[in-house]
C-alpha cells in the first residue's frame, strides 16, 4: 500500500479509539502550554488533533517517506524521523508520550517504554492507547475464522508480537512506570456498510499478500462478502490500552 491508503487505515484505527482518547485526556488536564509527544506518528493521523489541544505537539517515526506524508496532513507539528529505542530529546521534556497501535510491531516494547518514560517529565503520563491480542480474537462464520487464522499467520510472518495486548501491563511494569492502569476498548458492533467492509477487507488484503498468490486472495474476498451481505458476520479483536504516572 502507498502512503496514502495507509493513511486511511490509520485514520479507521484512530475513529476505534477516539472515545478512549477523550476519556484519558480528560484528567490530564492538558492545555496550550503542553508538550505532547506521539511515538510512531506514521502519515500523522493524529497530529492535527493533538496540534488542536497544543502548539508544542511533537511525532516520532522511524519512516522518512511517512514523516513526509505527514507534514501535508500536520504543517505545524514537530515531526522526527528517529527510532523509537533512542528518542532524541532530553529528559523529562513532556508533559505525555503516547503510542498508538504500535508496541506490537516493535521487538522489545519495554525498552521503548523505557524511552518513553525517559522523556516525559516528573508529574506527566504515558500511554498505549491500543495494543491488540489477536490470540484471543473471535471470528464468525466459518470463513472469516479461515481468513483470521491467515491474517495471524501473516502478522506473525511480519513480525508482530500477536499476544501483546495481554501482556501491556507487564511491559509498563519492566519500564519502570508506576501506577499503571490497563483496560480493554469496549465495542458495540452493527451491521456494516459496505463501503466500511470494503476498507476493512483492503487492509486484510494486504497482510494475506505476504502469505498466498492474488488469485487465492480474491476467491476469499468473494466468499467474505458473500458471508458479509448474508448477515452476521462478525469480528472482534480483544484491544487494551495501558497508562502510567511519571
């Protein structure tokens, strides 16, 4: 996918977690003076909604290409291109570092949320907003549960750490936070648009690119939606957010 469709998914994954954000940034009390810092910003999804709370709103990524992408999408951010391992900004210099969907693509999420809890200030917050467990999905019909067992497979083959929702409060705790919270996003599920599965089913695309020839994609494709406008069809990835006082 280019820039742009990635864009899309990560703008459908920030609507999943946007009542969740609202709810955790209520008691922070955050204000136009605060120095916000997302870790893995991607094409920049959420910077205008952080750039709408402050000016001094601030995105790390390791991808040149999306840092780019992103300073269309946000002008006014500060965008870095830089590994999440090794943050380069002083200590104690933000008010809250956040990631989101994120932790479980990097190989040793607690280092950083180490570097995380490094650069947010004495008094401030950090927070995964959405990591999530997809050893513990639940998949109908039958077919759907065919194509999550490939999507997990490719994941996997991707390098994403598939139970890493259940194991969040243990990496804060290894991190050195204190005070952690987990929760999990609840969901209320209604029958889809087509237009919503047609997005949902590029992303699935995708990751069973890395697994089976186009042809086999396609023939799934048109049994999932057959499943789909049948009624019913249902998907649920159990997603947990974590948050810890510095």
């Amino acid at each position: 996918m280019d820039n742009a469709a990635w864009h899309q998914r990560f703008i459908l994954q920030s609507l999943w977690t946007k009542a969740l954000r609202a709810y955790l940034y209520k008691p922070l009390n955050l204000a136009a003076h605060s120095r916000i810092l997302e870790i893995g910003s991607g094409t920049g999804a959420l910077l205008p909604e952080n750039l709408s709370i402050s000016p001094y709103t601030f995105g790390l990524d390791f991808d040149y290409q999306r840092n780019q992408y992103a300073k269309n999408v946000a002008p006014n951010a500060n965008i870095t291109t830089a590994n999440a391992y090794y943050l380069p900004f002083p200590a104690n210099s933000f008010d809250l570092c956040f990631c989101h969907y994120l932790l479980l693509w990097i190989e040793n999420p607690e280092n950083v949320l180490k570097e995380m809890h490094r650069v947010t200030r004495p008094g401030g917050t950090v927070i995964a907003f959405a990591e999530p467990d997809y050893q513990g999905r639940i998949d109908t019909p039958e077919i759907f549960q065919d194509i999550a067992a490939l999507q997990n497979a490719s994941l996997k083959k991707q390098g994403v750490r598939l139970d890493t929702g259940r194991r969040l409060m243990q990496y804060f705790i290894q991190a050195g936070l204190w005070n952690v919270s987990m929760g999990m996003l609840s969901g209320e599920w209604k029958g889809k648009q087509t237009s919503d599965f047609v997005l949902e089913w590029e992303i699935i695309s995708h990751d069973l690119e890395t697994l089976l020839p186009h042809k086999e994609i396609e023939m799934l494709k048109q049994k999932a939606f057959k499943g789909h406008a049948q009624g019913g069809a249902f998907s649920f990835v159990p997603t947990f957010y974590a948050l810890a006082s510095v």
